[in-house]
C-alpha cells in the first residue's frame, strides 16, 4: 500500500485520541483552562455521564471576539511564545491542542467576553468544522459546551465504561481541583442535581469537610514542608484513618494533578511499619518547585511529570510526610507485657471494646432453631466439610496466636484469621437462608463521602439490603446507617460502610456473581479480632468453639491459613523419643 497524506478530518480525530481519552478528559481540559484564565467561579453541567453534555462556565479573562477561530485551531495559544518556554512552563495548558481535539470529536460551541467589551461572541464548531462567529449578550468570562461527544468516531464511544464510571471519574476530577484551588468556587451539576458546591474561601479544610466529612476532615494532619526551593504542603491522614486502596492518594505539582508513582511510593514509604499491610493512607498534597525542574510535557493528557532531580523528590516528599507523622503521632514507649512471674494485665483494659465476640460467636448450627443449616458455598465451589476434631484450649501466646491440644497433635491457631472465618460462614449461612438479622442502631450515624463514592454507593444501596445494612440517603453525598448484621454489632458502621464503598469501586461490574461472598469476606476483615488482642479465657473458647463448626476451618475467606498443626509423631521426632525406642 503506497503512503498517503491522511485527510484533515482523520489526522484531527487521531490527534484528538490522545487528548481526549474519555467525558473526564474533557472536564480536565476546559476546567485547566478556566484556571489559567484566573477564574475564581467555575461551574459543570453534565449530562448522560458527560456524552451528551459537559458545559463549563466561568468568569475568567475571556476570549476576544477576533480571536475565537484562533482559539480552536490546533496548536494555538497565548501561554507559550518561545521553545525555552516549554523549560519553565507556569500555566496548566501549553500546547494549543485542547479546544481543537474536543472540536474535532463532538458538537462544540464557545461564547465568550472579555471585560470592557460591550458584547460577546459566540463560535460553533461540529466535528472539525467552525462556523461563523456571532455576537452575544453575556458576562464576562467564558462558558463553553460540548455535545454528543465522539458522535464521529463510534470506536472509541464503544470503549468508555459503563455511565457510572464515567460519572465517577468526571466527579474524582473535580472534588481534587476544589482542593488544589480552594480560593474558587466550584458547583457541579451532575443530570441537573447539585453534586459538588463550595464557597471559594480559601479554606481548604472546608473543602476537605465538604468531601469528605467532618469527622475525616478534623482527623486529617496539616503538613508543611519548606527546603531550598521545595513547598510541600497538604493533609495526611493520621495511622487510625486507612483505606483499601490508593486511589485517595491525590498528588499536585505546581497545581497540577498528576499520577507519579515515586510521589506516591515516597508517601507510602513514610507510612512503612505504622500501617498494616495493605491499608493505605488519604492523602492530598501539593508540590511547589521550580518549573525549570520539572517536566510537563512527557505525556499528551498531562499527567505524568518527570523530575530533573527525582531522588530528591522522593526523599523529601518521604522526609516531609514522616515528620508530619511523627508530630503528630509520636511512637509510644514500650511497655512489658505478660513475663514469666509478672502480674496479669487485666484483660477488660486491653480487649477492643468494639469487638463483642463472647457475646456473639455461636455455632453455626446454632444460627436458627427452626430451620437446617444451609450448604455453605465459598469461592472456590462446593467444599465438603472439614471439621476440626475438638479441641482443649490451652491458653493464647503473644496476644495474637491460640494454643489448643487435639487428639492428633498440637494446634496452633491465628486469632484473626480465624474470626474471619467464623464470621464469614455465618453471615454466609445467614444469607442462603434470606435472613441476615439486623440490628438496629441505638443512634443512626451519618457518613459523608466524596461525590463519586456518594454516587456509587446510591447505586448499590440494594446489594447492602441483602446484606443486613439498612442505609438510606440524607442529603447530598450523606447517607444514613440504622441498621448493621446482628453478627458485627460493637463493630464501627462507618468503618464497614467504607469497606463495601472500596470494594465497589474496585470493580466496574459490582452485581457480579458471588459479589455477597466478596463484600462478606471484606467486612469480616475488618469487623475481626486483631492479632495483638488479648483475649478472656472465655472468648477464647468461644472462638474455638466456633471454628470447630466451620466447614473450612484451615484457612480465612481470602486463603491465609488460619492454623498450623504440629503433629504427634512430629514432636516426637523433633525431641528424639523415637529414636530412644
């Protein structure tokens, strides 16, 4: 096939490919316009998760009327005069390609005043192609809507996610640009009702109680961090408050949000040895430095950076975080615990008081007079049981690990893991049987949640039903608990609300088969004695007891073992008496 010149209209929509990646792409670039045009109002309208409408209004500088064509034309702009600019770029964008590739790919229309002019204009342009400019009364700023996006090009419409993905990805965007730029106002609309609004004071712990709580928002730990020409400032969240994930870990440099994962692995280095494995902390911080050391223009959407100094980066982000840390949350002098001769700590002291298992634990054959115990089926398919014989418990080591005597041995037993699983089964069993009982809170607890995390959770409120959580809307991105499994109860509601929230975003299909199973496992880890814990004689035996009647004993719901069995004839080979005989 000989080369050829492609059209214009193809060579746009290919160029436009690597701009616009999705509705949020679009938001990204018109919002980072709207702020280089030193806007202190900004507004978003979204429509059919953004591919029937994505409007944004603001009050910035404007677009003279002359210059709108000039505006949608690729590779146009008032932000870079000379190549040396590209070294010590001071604005979001630079590149002259945004208006042009959101043009090229959907039904676009840009009105426009700038102060002192008596009227505006307004410009439309439909796949590529400009209309003819027109006056138009409106005040000063810009407000600019895009249509039917990618009405031309229907592969890449085919690739977007399901709606509301999309939506969260629009409303993730915008909740991190209101907390970079707190002195603006922010309102987004999402299918004609208000998602997000904030009164532009500049406090960013306003904004952060707007997103996500007050609670959270009077947790978080303020950071501010200066050396040489380096600016590190934001929230960190204290040890107590973690999630699942590291999607809330939310990194700008020079008010830019980027993805870098140095940043994000000096972050999560500073944590190192205070957070249990796989918890992550949530985080917003900002990096100022000079713009001769950083470089924006190494992908087309603009978020990746890469540093001239990247050690140092990494290391005072790490040295930064840490020291905000330990102010805050020094580490605690050792104290001796259980000596051989020492005086017993009383146990009342040292059990979590949100952990009621000697009141709760029951056989699982227990669950239910007057009705058989359900199959139970775990994630790997029919599993036939695999009691334990009865164990004698001998006592608990190290406030983590049981220690009980069978017929055959030795046994071993991981406290957490092991109530995970009781747990499990029994909330499973429950479930077959169409009655998980709830109990109903003495006072309701309301949670807060970023807009996008409010929005999915509204979605799923019919998956928690079935769980035993009675949660009802209140309000914008609030919900109220009433009701929580009867098995849990003691546990922390918003704690285990948050649990069910991370594992919906974590999968973009969340009705999928056995999504009961997953969220049961998930909630379980969470609502589970921990290992450090020290336990009564009583709730020792009742854990016992329980996993004795489990029909998968030897392991927890995610595949740890729950116990080691040192056998009989193993410990008599390990002390020689066979050899003696």
């Amino acid at each position: 096939m000989p080369i050829r010149i492609l059209p214009d209209h193809i060579a746009s929509q290919i160029a436009a490919g690597e701009v616009i990646e999705r509705p949020a792409s679009v938001v990204k670039e018109l919002v980072e316009n709207a702020l280089d045009a030193h806007a202190d109002q900004i507004t978003i309208e979204i429509l059919g998760a953004g591919k029937r409408l994505i409007a944004v209004t603001d009050n910035g500088l404007g677009i003279p009327a002359d210059e709108l064509g000039l505006a949608v034309s690729r590779h146009a702009t008032s932000k870079l005069a000379r190549a040396e600019d590209l070294f010590s770029i001071q604005t979001l964008g630079f590149r002259g390609e945004a208006l042009a590739s959101i043009g090229s790919v959907s039904r676009m229309a840009i009105e426009s005043r700038v102060a002192g002019s008596e009227m505006g204009a307004v410009l439309t342009v439909e796949g590529g192609k400009l209309g003819q400019p027109k006056q138009a009364g409106m005040p000063t700023g810009t407000h600019i809507s895009v249509q039917d996006l990618f009405y031309n090009v229907p592969a890449r419409l085919k690739f977007l996610k399901a709606d509301s993905t999309e939506r969260r990805h629009i409303e993730a965007l915008v909740t991190r640009y209101a907390l970079a730029y707190p002195d603006v106002r922010w309102e987004l609309i999402v299918d004609e009702k208000p998602s997000l609004q904030t009164s532009g004071n500049g406090d960013r712990r306003e904004v952060l109680s707007s997103l996500y709580g007050v609670d959270v928002a009077k947790q978080m730990l303020a950071l501010d961090f200066r050396e040489d020409a380096y600016h590190i400032h934001g929230f960190i969240s204290p040890i107590a408050l973690t999630r699942s994930n590291r999607n809330e870990i939310t990194v700008f440099v020079n008010g830019r949000w980027v993805k870098d994962a140095s940043v994000a692995a000096a972050i999560i280095k500073a944590y190192h040895t205070l957070l249990m494995v796989g918890r992550y902390p949530v985080v917003v911080l900002f990096l100022e430095m000079p713009p001769d050391v950083v470089d924006v223009n190494v992908h087309p959407a603009k978020a990746e950076v890469r540093f001239r100094e990247g050690d140092l980066v990494f290391s005072r982000t790490q040295r930064a975080v840490r020291r905000a840390l330990l102010a805050f949350s020094p580490v605690p002098d050792l104290q001796s615990r259980h000596f051989w001769g020492a005086q017993p700590v009383p146990t009342e002291d040292m059990i979590d008081p949100s952990w009621g298992m000697a009141a709760d634990i029951r056989p699982v054959e227990e669950i239910g007079q007057d009705a058989p115990q359900p199959r139970i089926r775990l994630h790997t398919g029919d599993i036939q049981a695999e009691n334990l014989p009865l164990l004698r418990l001998i006592g608990q080591v190290a406030a983590t690990y049981l220690v009980a005597e069978g017929p055959d041995g030795l046994y071993l037993i991981d406290q957490h893991a092991a109530h995970e699983r009781v747990l499990f089964e029994q909330l499973m069993a429950q479930q077959a049987g169409n009655r998980v009982p709830a109990q109903r809170l003495l006072e309701p607890v309301n949670v807060v949640l970023p807009p996008e995390k409010a929005r999915l959770l509204g979605e799923q409120l019919p998956v928690l039903d079935k769980l035993g959580f009675e949660v009802e809307p209140f309000g914008p991105n609030t919900f109220t608990i009433r009701a929580i499994p009867s098995l849990i109860i003691g546990g922390d509601p918003e704690a285990a609300l948050h649990v069910l929230v991370e594992d919906f975003e974590e999968d973009e299909s969340p009705l999928a088969t056995e999504i009961e199973a997953r969220l049961t496992a998930r909630i379980c880890k969470r609502m589970a004695v921990k290992g450090g814990q020290v336990l009564s004689l009583e709730e020792q035996r009742a854990l016992l007891q329980g996993l004795e009647s489990c029909q998968s004993p030897r392991t927890c719901p995610h595949g740890r073992p729950t116990m080691i069995h040192l056998s009989a004839d193993l410990l008599e080979r390990q002390f020689g008496r066979r050899g003696a005989r």
